[in-house]
C-alpha cells in the first residue's frame, strides 16, 4: 500500500492572532461571508475580532448565522444562496464543528451547481470561494479537514462529503475565545478530539506520520484530564485542548474516522446527543473490541494516555460524561442497521461484523 500525508491548510496560533494579521483577510477579497450559529461567536469576542479586522481593511461583509448543531443539507443549500445573492469574494467560518462543516459545504455550493442528489456521490468541480476558518471549542478539528459532515433526514443519520477542495486556506488558533466554555461543551468537545486521534490510529489507513501527530494529540489532552475532571482548566490548558484537537485533525484527515463516528451517528440523530459525546460513551467499549484482536495496538494508546486498561479509560469517561442516556435493546438493533453500510466500518483496523456493533452498543449503553 502506498501512504500519504496531506494538508495544504496554512495554520496561525497565538492570542490576538486574527488582529495581528489583517493582510490575512484583505488578500482573500472585498466581501466575506460570515457562516456561523447564532450566539456563541457574538458571545466569546471571535465574531468581533473579525470584524473589527474587516472594518479596519475597508472590507464589506455579510453574516449567515443559521447554523444549528448537527447543520443539515437544507441550512447548507440556503446558506450557499446567501452566499450567490451577496456576491462575496471568501467565507469565513467561526465557531464550533457545525459552523465550520456548514461553512465548508457552502463554499462550495456557492460555486457548483450540486443537487441534493447528488451531494453525497463524492464526484465535486474544483470551484470553491476561499475560506478562513476561527474555531471556538477544541473538538473537531474542522479547521485543518477536507470534510464536511450533514444531518441528512432523507436517511435519518449524518453524512458526510468529503474532497481537497473543502481544506480551508487558513485556520486561526486563539484559545482566548474558549475562556467561557460550559462544562459539557468542553468536555464533549475535548472527547471528540480524543476520540479522532485513538480512531485515526485504528484506521486501515493510519501511518507512521499520522501515528506520530495522534500520539502527541492523546498526551496533550491526557495531560489535562485531572484539570477537565475538576473544571478546573487555566488559559494553558485551553490552548494545550485546541493544539491537540487540530493535531487530531491532522490524523484523520489523513486516516479518516472508523466505527466509533459510524456509530455515534445514530445516537446524535435518534438520541439528540452531542456528538462529542456520542462518541465518547462508545470508545471504551470499542477499544476492548480492537483489544481481542490487536492487545498491543491498544496498550500502546492506552501508555499516551497514562493508563494500564481500558477499565480504567472507561472510569474516566464514565466520570466525564455522567449519567448515560437510556436505550433498548430494538433501538440498538435499527442503529446496528444503520451503522453497517457506512464506509467508516470498512476503515477500520478490525473491520467489526454486525454482531460486533450490536455488542459494542449493548455494553455501552444498557
């Protein structure tokens, strides 16, 4: 098999970054569009930043801010109308992993004539408006993917399409919007970072380079976890959990995700829970499963992480993540129907068979 390593997207860290390069913006166009939710940018200080910058370059802009948790296909084609009706140069994503996903999809809408049908074939122009993406959580790791993940109600789950187009051209790292981040947010978020690494190294497509980058993120995000338990996190750690989360985004935007993210997607659509924490309810379970097969791959995460057993991972998580949310026994057996096509179960190291995911969910959850 022949490995590779790609990411073309240009990444500035430190306080006040986005302040610090105006020229950033202005060499991008005249005219941005602003993708983001409705609160949380106006709330953590990055929405203004951006704007003052904008201000300051003698640019224009328009805000799309309809973005929800979990954007579905609907919000990314309006958002993309918005986009043709404004006449702008650039997107700019702040915020969150729906934000930027949203943010990724409507770029490229704005220039390709794609129906819905045909979203998802994988089968894309080359035709995107530049992007500038600012995230506010250490989670997904959006900034430094080519892919974008939807809620497709059509087939009840969330989908997601994928090209090098969709790399956005530079992703600004500024822990200082994160200051304020409730509790569950973080750690959902820091959980789905944690989650992309150990994934990425259980890919069929991981390497020694993406093994390298997923080690470092593991033991950044280990290193806060007395702090995450506590709630007790300083600035540091915050930039330490959002360098981590797009270390995490360089592993699988390489490796791609397996059965972890598969199977969270139904618990997110079905169950409305976060997909941070979706993921993070399944992943002790998961690790056990690759431990039957692959004992040594799994102590090796385990080690990133200062841990001896997946027992102890899964207090962790337990501790984290609180009361689990109730499921039965036939809404595991619809989720494990769903979850079987899905490409991210022939992604993984061990490829799991139907009764594997059935017993994934069941140890997991009931």
């Amino acid at each position: 098999m022949m490995l590779q390593y790609f990411m073309p997207t240009r990444v500035i860290m430190g306080e006040d970054s986005i302040k610090k390069n105006p020229s950033v913006f202005s060499e991008m166009g005249k005219k941005a569009l602003i993708v983001t939710g409705k609160s949380s940018a106006k709330k953590n200080g990055s929405l203004d930043d951006v704007i003052e910058v904008l201000s300051k370059n003698g640019q224009s802009w328009s805000i799309y801010d309809k973005v929800m948790s979990n954007p579905t296909v609907e919000c990314v084609y309006e958002g993309a109308s918005h986009a043709r009706a404004e006449e702008v140069d650039y997107v700019i994503g702040i915020g969150g992993g729906s934000p930027m996903d949203a943010a990724k999809a409507i770029a490229m809408l704005a220039c390709q004539d794609i129906t819905e049908d045909q979203l998802f074939s994988g089968n894309y122009g080359k035709e995107v408006l530049p992007m500038i993406f600012v995230p506010t959580t250490a989670g997904t790791g959006s900034e430094v993917t080519s892919a974008s993940v939807l809620t497709h109600h059509k087939q009840k789950t969330k989908i997601g399409i994928s090209s090098p187009v969709l790399f956005p051209d530079v992703a600004f790292l500024d822990a200082k919007y994160m200051d304020d981040l409730p509790r569950d947010v973080t750690v959902n978020t820091v959980i789905d970072a944690l989650s992309h690494s150990v994934e990425g190294m259980l890919s069929v497509r991981a390497n020694p380079l993406t093994d390298a980058l997923a080690s470092v993120s593991i033991r950044m995000i280990a290193s806060c976890f007395e702090a995450l338990k506590k709630f007790d996190l300083s600035r540091k750690d915050r930039e330490n959990l959002l360098y981590a989360s797009t270390l995490a985004g360089m592993v699988i935007s390489s490796t791609g995700t397996v059965a972890v993210h598969a199977m969270g997607y139904s618990l997110t659509y079905f169950k409305n829970m976060d997909h941070g924490r979706a993921n993070g309810v399944l992943l002790a379970e998961f690790l056990r499963f690759i431990e039957e097969h692959l004992p040594d791959k799994v102590e090796q995460i385990l080690s990133y992480m200062g841990m001896k057993n997946v027992d102890e991972f899964k207090d962790l998580l337990d501790e984290l993540l609180g009361l689990k949310e109730e499921i039965t026994l036939d809404e595991i057996n619809m989720y494990t129907e769903i979850t079987m096509p899905k490409h991210n179960i022939k992604n993984t190291i061990v490829e799991p068979k139907k009764e594997d995911i059935f017993n994934i969910y069941k140890s997991s959850l009931c």
